[in-house]
C-alpha cells in the first residue's frame, strides 16, 4: 500500500500577539512559531499507521520555500520513507496548490493520498478534495477511521450534530483527515536529527513539468482586524474583584 | 540513535547491587505505586526481555528525588537507571501523552507548558528589569519556565527582582531568548533534547558575556550545575545569594511577621545538592519568624512528588499524595506558614493545601515571598 | 438572467438551519445585482421540503431521484453540473459543512469555477465576486477577490447570516428530471453511526463549565470538575480537549458535538473557532475566560475576563464553596 501525504508549514497564532505586514496582505510571521500543520500530523500518523498493518511506502510531499523542509524531517522522524519539496512560493489559492499536487503525484502507483481536513493558518479546507478531482480519484473529506479491505476503505466522516456516516470508497482515493483519528506518538529529537540524515528530494516547478500559468482564483487584496462590534463586557479588578462580580452574574442568571 | 538495554548493566552499575533493598525502603512513591527499585535493578540485569520490564506504568511514578541511589552502599546508579528507561522509551514515542505534549512544547515553545515563547517575560513588563540584548550585565537571573509562566510562581520572580533591586544587585534576564534549562526534560527520558537545549543555552550564555548565573529554581540550578557539560560559569541557587546580601548588610529585613514557618527543603536544592544551611539562615534572620525545624528534614526530607516529569504525568500512583502528607506534617508543628525554595515544591504544596482542606490553618509560600515581606516598611 | 443558487442541505428527513440562512444571502445578493435566487434541492421523497422551501425562495428546483436519498457527493456533483450547464447561474452558495466540503471543491474544478470557502461576507464588485474570510484562527479577516468568471461557488460559515423568514408569496417548484445513471460504485453510503451517550448529557444542563485547549493539560480537569459542583453545572469543552483525550466525545461543544443553550455558558480558555461557538451562541449568559484580549470568544460573549484562567478559576472556586 503506497500512500502520499500532502502537509503545510503554518505558523502557530492562538496565544501570539498579531500585527498587520506594511502592504495590509498579510500578518507579520517574525515573531511567531512554525510548526507542522495540526490536521496533517494526524494524516501522516494515519499513514505509517497503515504502512505498518499493510506494507508499502509512505511519501510526504509539501509546497513551500526551504523553511518547510523542517516539517518534512518531522514527518520523516514520524515514519514517512520519502520526502519531496516542491519549491514554489506560498500561495493562499488552493486551486493552485491542488493543480501543483496532481501534477506532482500523476501518474504514480499510489493507493491512497491523504491531506489534513484544512490549515490551521488560513483554513480553505480545500486542496484534498480539489486535488482528487484533478486525479480523476474519489474521495472522502474530515475522515475520522480508515479500513482497507480488497481494494476498498471502509471509512467514516464526520458530519454535524455528534453524527458520522460510513462510506465505502474504492481506491485509490484521496481522503482529507481530521485531528482525533489516531493518538500521536511522540516524535524524538533523536529521531528528527537522524531524519535530518534522510534524503529530501527538492524539486521546482519546471521539473515535474508544471508550467499553466493561468491567473490565480484567489488573491487576498487585504486582511484587518475584525470589526469590535458587539463584544463582551469586560470585568475589571484584582482576580478578588472580578471573581466577585463574575458570582453575583452567575447567581442571577442561573436562576 | 539506538539505545541498547543490554548497556545498562554496565551504564548504570546494576551487577554491582547487593539486593539489600535500601533503595527501595526510602522511595517516597513506594506505598503509592508498584514501583519497586530493588527488584527493577535485579530484573533488568537479568532479563532477556527488556520490552515487558519497560512497558510498565510505575517507570513513570519515580520523581528523581535521588533518595535510593544516595543512599545506596553499593554505588548503583537508581535514578540514571530509570532515566535510561526513559529515555529508551522516548527514543521509540513510547511515553505517557501528557509527557508527549510536555516535550514537544519544549522543542517548539521552549517551555513544557507551551506557552508561546514571546510571552516568557510578560511577567517583568513594569519591573524595570534589564534584558539582554538591550542592555547588559555579568549577571544572569535565569528565571525558568514555571516562574515565567505561572502566575503562583511569578510572584516569586516579583519578589526577587525587587529584593535584588533593592539591594542593588546588577543583573539583567535574557527576556523572550530564554529557554528551558533541560533539568525536567532529561528525566523525562530526552537526553537529546537536553543536550540541544545545553549545548545551545551555553552558546548563548557565553555569546552575551554572563559571568554568574542565578537561579530561581533548584532544578535549573542542578542542571546547569552538575549537568551542563561546558557550563563553566558559576551557578548559584537564590537562597545562597540572599544570605550573601543579608550578612554583607545589604539587606535589612525589619518588618516583623509575627508568624511560626516550618522548612521544606527541596530534593533537587537540599539532598542532590547539598544547601541545607542557606535557607534557614534566611528565616531565622527574617525578624518575627519563629522557625521550627521538621522532622523528616534536610537529607530525610520527604519529596513533594514534582520532580522527574511528575508535573506532567499523570498516573502511576494512588492514594495520599506526599504533599498533603508533608501540609499534615507542618500543621501538626503547629506551623502557620510552610515555607520551600522551589516552584514545584510550591505548586504542588499550594494543591495539597486544597485538597487537604487545610487552607485555613496554613499557608504556602516561598523564602522569596517571605524576605520581600520582611523588606517592606509600611 | 444569471441567478443564484442555493443548494438545500438536508439529513435525515430534515433541512438544516444553515440552508435557510444561505437564502437569506441568496436574497441578498440577488437584489443587490438585479436577479433573482432559487433553492436547488437534490434528495428522494422531498416534496414536503419543497413546499417549505416555496415559502422563502422565489423558485425551487427540485431533482428527485431515489439514489440521492442520502448524500453522496459524485451523484450531487453529477447532478449539479448538468442543472449549472442548464441554467448557468452566477453563483451557488453551499453550506461550508460535511456536505459543502465533500462537494464544493470537486465540482469547483469541474465547472471551473472559482471557490471561497467558509466565508463570513460576501458581495460582487460588478461581476466579480468578492469574499470576506476569517483566518488565523479568527484572529484577522481576509478579504479575497476571485478572478473573473461567468460563475461561482461559495461555501458559507454557518451561524454568521440571518436566516430568509417565510415570506407572502410562494414560489414555483420546477420538477427537474435526475441525470443520474444509478448509483456509483466508486462511493458508496453505508449508514449513519451515533455515539452514544453514556456519561451526563450536556444538552440538557443549564450550567456548562466549557473548557479549551487552554487550559494546558489534563492535569486541571479535577478543579473545574470541583468547580462545577459548586456551581450545580455540567463540565463541557472544545474539540482539541477530546482529541487529547482530556474529557470523553459527549463532553464535545461544536458542530461536530452537541449543540447546547444552558442558562449560563462559562469559556474557559477556548479561543472561539466558529465550529465551536455556533454551537453554543443560543446560550441565555455567555461568560469567557481567555489570557488574549484579542481572542474571538469575546465577541459573542457577553462578560470576559482577561486574565490566565488559574488566577481566576482557585478564586472563583473558594468563592462558591457554600453554593452547593
Ligand atoms: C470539520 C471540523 C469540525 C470541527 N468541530 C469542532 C467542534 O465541534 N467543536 C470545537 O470546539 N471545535 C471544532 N473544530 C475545531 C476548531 O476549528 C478549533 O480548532 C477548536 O475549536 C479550537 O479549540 P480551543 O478554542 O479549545 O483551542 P485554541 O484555539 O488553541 O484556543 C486556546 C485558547 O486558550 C487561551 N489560553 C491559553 N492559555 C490560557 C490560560 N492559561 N488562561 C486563559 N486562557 C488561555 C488562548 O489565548 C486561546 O485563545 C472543528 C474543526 C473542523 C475542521
Ligand atoms: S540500595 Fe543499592 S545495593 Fe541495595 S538493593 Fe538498592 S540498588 Fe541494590
Ligand atoms: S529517585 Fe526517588 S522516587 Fe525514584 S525510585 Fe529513587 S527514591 Fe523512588
């Protein structure tokens, strides 16, 4: 069972203070800490998980500038056996993206390809399900269990309301993951530096033969702070104080 | 990097053990956990099947206090042991996943709570503390994570700033470049982790000039003492700093407490590291501190269970926590304050306070927080 | 002439909120370029959804067609694609859901439209549609332009527009004929599963003390569960809390969780993705505790603290000792 990972390098902002590039296109990234995106450290967990029961060959394949090596040694330290850069500029058009990944993966013996459900940063949710229709695959998005039997996964989505539905897709296929599938293992340094050792294949566009240069779908011509609008009414004082007020709410509206 | 367990037996001296069971007989997590040091020295020196003595939950009950390999007559290297398991263990992911979270946030955040790294010295925003970088100094105040982080512990990096503001101590933090010190990853099983965060803490020490390093905590002290293998910068543990103030006259504790403090002395501070003296000679210079000794103390002192990665994990142990039996212990001396030296010793004190029940006949509080007490003239 | 089109999401014999939320924007925007809007619904044995939706849309479209019973997104796509080729309307708004993502970016690159997912706004600048988005975790917003086209498809965060109300006049249903061929075997549905619940339901709790990843570890559980005592409340959380195993599935708040309206709802240290406060935004009180004054719980709530939560929550707890 051969199997390819599609992942991202993001930027971690849940507790970081956020400040707008010049240009009004971007925030600024200096002050932050990268990581491999969420989504995808559970798709290629999934994917060794599954090389081990079934055998085969786990690939890891991102877009970006030399910075995401990095998360290609994680998942290298992870499990996967072979890694491939795509050089390209980061691109917030997941159309893009998706067309750059069918490119990169066409033609090759894979039985699945995973991607994460979306990016932490800026959550298109849209490359995984993009890419199968490129490929000519069928697919199964914010996947929650996976199970391989005579050339078909017996897979369950998650839906709304605490619901899943099974569904039976056959491969190859692609499947967009969602966190909680698996349990992560813990990733050593030891590991990641002898990663460190493994080849990175490093490619640009020219060499897997990408050359449309069709106008992009997307492009963000600003981004701004959310309007304050409604917001909540801030309690003010020492922990004392506020816990004080914040009792005498919740005992008058508990009822 | 393959560890193999078949190395312990030399690594870690086990054939040299005389099975006279005295490691086991001052483990404080013995009564609350399977784990048994003599009888795990004894099995993995004789075992041909290593994986089924390391898939056991109690390897992660141990708090590396150091009480067994201290006391044992033979030289066997205990806590090493375990740390080896550990690291055995970690090396292949196979660790508890709150240890798994600890030690990835270590790697990405510096720090195993993961709190984002620009946030390290929110705490010392309107101290007028000197960070490296803008300025400079001889001397570190290597603060650590839980007193970066913590808002119960950050009282105590307050309180010391101030004292040493006061006494006119030059010092400067290293802000937003401060790093883990390693002391907790180590013993959690990362021995790679911890080499990266030594090597690349003594560059960086070495890089701004530091010619004296202070610590709040006795576990960074420990680390950067006798584990750090270029260090070669004197390290001091605060206690040893302030008494130094107190006898050069530099500081004048003249606000009376009126309070009774009982002293627990950390394992990391007091027993691995011999400073037994220092902290009580601040108390008993603190005026209105009448100081009652324990009686487990100094080399007996019972562990508080915070040490060795035992703030991240869970399980392992039943029953009565040590901390709670330490608070019985110095409500029963009739002791209003329970004062440690250590953030963790703090922490896991000022829960067993709670779920003792016993917040209302005493307190917790660092040396710390009792010296800038005696400081401030109303 | 180019309408808009909004396909109806429906599960289990029900339409689902969001559907009606997304004629209120179809509405919208078809006043706003002079067209007019229709609800496309694809599904077996529908009529009953049909006469509903003719009461708030000025068409409906309808397929039916026994192999689209339950959804499946190649039959969906199939059947889209030949009503978009028909009609060529301007733009399809679908629901950024379980459905919406399974469909919305397949069938993008099949018309060659181009896509805006999760969008909180949306508005056309002539032709060209525009979409606003909110990134980094709801930290900013992005507005993003898509290249010229003749159509469009969107997929809407769900909660974010007014609902379309019943209106006076019904609208036409148009009987569309299914395209299908039968099933497809390459996709198939099997059944639908439900978790169980076997702990406390938290639906039904007027008191939820709701937990994040904020709250740093396991390790934390046994105060808020205190806390909770005190407070006669139910303890609840966000879905990273259940991924790392903190607290059980059931505890789950969110639109892959339970939705939940208790008389108080009580944040602490959840940052406020939409997946999660959509399902809880009906709650009578909401009070967040969040370190970030800059988190986008504070937006729906109605009392903050900043602050870290263990300055708070030990306070809070002594505080309510006596309640219980
Ligand atoms: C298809 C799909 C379905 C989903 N379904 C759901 C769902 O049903 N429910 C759900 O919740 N999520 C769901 N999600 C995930 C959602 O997108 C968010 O990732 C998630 O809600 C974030 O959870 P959080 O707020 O707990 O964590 P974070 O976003 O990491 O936020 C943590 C917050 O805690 C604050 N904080 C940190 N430390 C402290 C402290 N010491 N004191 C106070 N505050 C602190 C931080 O400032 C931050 O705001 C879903 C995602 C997808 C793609
Ligand atoms: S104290 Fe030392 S010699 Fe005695 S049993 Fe323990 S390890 Fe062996
Ligand atoms: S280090 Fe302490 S806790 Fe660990 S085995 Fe030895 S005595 Fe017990």
């Amino acid at each position: 069972m051969n199997i390819a990972v599609c992942v991202k390098r993001i930027p971690k902002t849940a507790e970081a203070d956020i400040f707008i590039e010049k240009d009004g296109k971007d925030i600024k990234k200096d002050n932050l800490v990268f990581a491999l995106n969420d989504w995808d450290g559970y798709a290629v967990r999934e994917a060794v998980l599954l090389k081990e029961k079934y055998e085969g060959e786990v690939i890891v394949l991102t877009i970006g500038p030399e910075e995401s090596k990095e998360v290609l040694t994680r998942c290298l330290a992870m499990g996967a056996d072979r890694a491939v850069r795509i050089e390209a500029p980061s691109s917030s058009d997941g159309h893009l993206i998706a067309k750059i990944l069918a490119q990169a993966t066409k033609g090759q013996s894979f039985d699945l390809i995973l991607t994460g459900v979306q990016a932490e940063d800026d959550g298109w949710g849209q490359v995984g399900v993009a890419l199968a229709q490129l490929l000519g695959l069928p697919h199964a998005s914010i996947v929650t269990h996976i199970e391989v039997e005579n050339g078909k996964a017996k897979v369950r989505r998650e839906l709304e309301g605490g619901i899943e539905e099974l569904l039976e897709v056959k491969l190859p296929a692609v499947l967009t993951i969602q966190t909680g599938i698996n349990e992560p293992k813990y990733v050593s340094l030891s590991a990641i530096l002898d990663a460190e050792d493994k080849e990175t294949k490093e490619v640009g566009l020219e060499e897997i033969g990408f050359t449309s240069k069709a106008p992009l779908d997307a492009t963000i011509d600003q981004v701004s702070f959310p309007p304050t609008g409604k917001m909540a009414e801030i309690l003010k004082g020492t922990p004392e104080e506020v816990v004080g007020q914040l009792t005498e709410i919740i005992k008058k509206k508990k009822g | 990097m393959k560890i193999d367990p078949k190395t312990f037996i030399h690594d870690y001296q086990l054939n040299i053990c005389i099975q006279c069971g005295t490691c086991t007989g001052g483990c404080p997590v013995k009564f609350r956990s399977p784990l048994n040091m003599r009888r795990l020295v004894r099995e993995t020196h004789l075992t041909d099947n290593f994986s089924s003595i390391s898939k056991r939950a109690e390897l992660w009950a141990c708090t590396t206090c150091s009480t067994c390999s201290l006391r044992c007559p033979s030289g066997v290297k205990n806590v090493e042991l375990i740390m080896g398991i550990r690291n055995f263990l970690a090396n292949k992911g196979e660790v508890p996943s709150t240890i798994r979270d600890a030690l990835e946030n270590t790697l990405l955040q510096g720090n195993p709570w993961g709190r984002f790294r620009d946030r390290r010295a929110d705490w010392a925003q309107d101290l007028g503390v000197k960070i490296f970088g803008e300025e400079t100094s001889e001397t570190l105040f290597y603060v650590g994570c839980a007193p970066s982080y913590d808002p119960r512990v950050q009282s105590v990096s307050t309180s010391l700033v101030r004292i040493f503001q006061k006494a006119g101590v030059d010092f400067a933090i290293l802000g937003k470049k401060e790093s883990c010190c390693g002391n907790e990853i180590r013993r959690m099983g990362e021995q790679a982790l911890f080499k990266k965060l030594a090597k690349d803490n003594t560059a960086l020490f070495k890089k701004l000039g530091v010619k004296r390093i202070i610590t709040i905590s006795p576990h960074c002290y420990n680390a950067f003492k006798n584990e750090y293998p270029d260090l070669n910068i004197p390290v001091q543990h605060y206690t040893q700093v302030l008494v130094d103030l107190i006898e050069a006259g530099k500081l004048h504790l003249s606000k009376e407490l009126g309070i009774s403090v009982t002293y627990h002395d950390p394992c990391f501070l007091g027993k691995q590291n011999k400073v037994f003296d220092e902290p009580r000679k601040i108390l008993n210079s603190i005026p209105g501190c009448d100081f009652i000794e324990m009686e487990r103390s100094r080399e007996r002192s019972l562990c508080c269970e915070g040490g060795g990665g035992r703030m991240w994990a869970e399980g392992g142990t039943e029953g009565k926590r040590n901390g709670e039996i330490r608070i019985r212990e110095a409500v029963a001396l009739a002791a209003k304050t329970l004062a440690t030296a250590c953030p963790f010793c703090l922490l896991t004190f000022e829960d067993s306070v709670k779920t003792s029940g016993l917040a209302e006949q005493i307190v917790v509080k660092d040396i710390a927080e009792l010296v800038m007490e005696a400081l401030e003239v109303q | 002439m180019l309408e808009i089109f909004v396909l109806v999401e429906h599960r289990q014999g029900q339409i689902r909120d969001l559907t009606y939320e997304m004629l209120g924007l179809g509405e919208k925007l078809a006043n706003q370029q002079g067209t007019s809007f229709a609800a496309i619904l694809l599904g077996h044995d529908v009529k009953s959804f049909a006469e509903d939706l003719a009461t708030r849309a000025p068409k409906v479209l309808v397929v039916e067609d026994e192999n689209l019973k339950n959804f499946n997104s190649i039959l969906y796509q199939q059947t889209l694609s030949s009503l978009i080729s028909k009609y060529q309307p301007c733009l399809l708004l679908m629901g950024h859901s379980a459905l919406g993502m399974d469909l919305a970016p397949s069938l993008s690159v099949e018309m060659e439209f181009p896509l805006a997912t999760d969008c909180i706004g949306l508005s056309f600048e002539g032709a060209r549609l525009k979409a606003t988005r909110s990134i980094y975790g709801g930290k900013v917003n992005a507005s993003v332009s898509l290249r010229e086209s003749k159509g469009y498809i969107a997929t809407i965060r769900p909660g974010v527009f007014s609902p379309k109300m019943v209106g006076e006049k019904k609208g036409g249903i148009v009987m569309e004929s299914s395209p299908l061929q039968g099933m497809v075997d390459v996709k198939k549905f099997i059944e639908y599963i439900e978790a169980p619940i076997t702990g406390e339901d938290i639906t039904q709790a007027e008191i939820l003390i709701s937990v994040g990843q904020g709250i740093g570890g396991p390790e934390h559980i046994p105060l808020f569960e205190e806390l909770a005592k005190n407070l006669g409340g139910t303890i609840s959380c966000s879905r990273p809390v259940v991924d790392r195993n903190w607290l059980p599935k059931e505890r789950q708040v969110g639109i892959s969780g339970k939705t939940v309206k208790p008389k108080v709802y009580l944040a602490i240290g959840i940052s406020g993705a939409f997946q999660h406060v959509t399902a809880m935004q009906g709650s009578d009180t909401i009070i967040a505790i969040n370190k970030d004054p800059r988190a986008p719980i504070f937006g729906v709530a109605h009392y903050g603290i900043v602050d870290d939560f263990q300055n708070v929550i030990p306070v809070l707890k002594e505080k309510t000792k006596s309640w219980k």
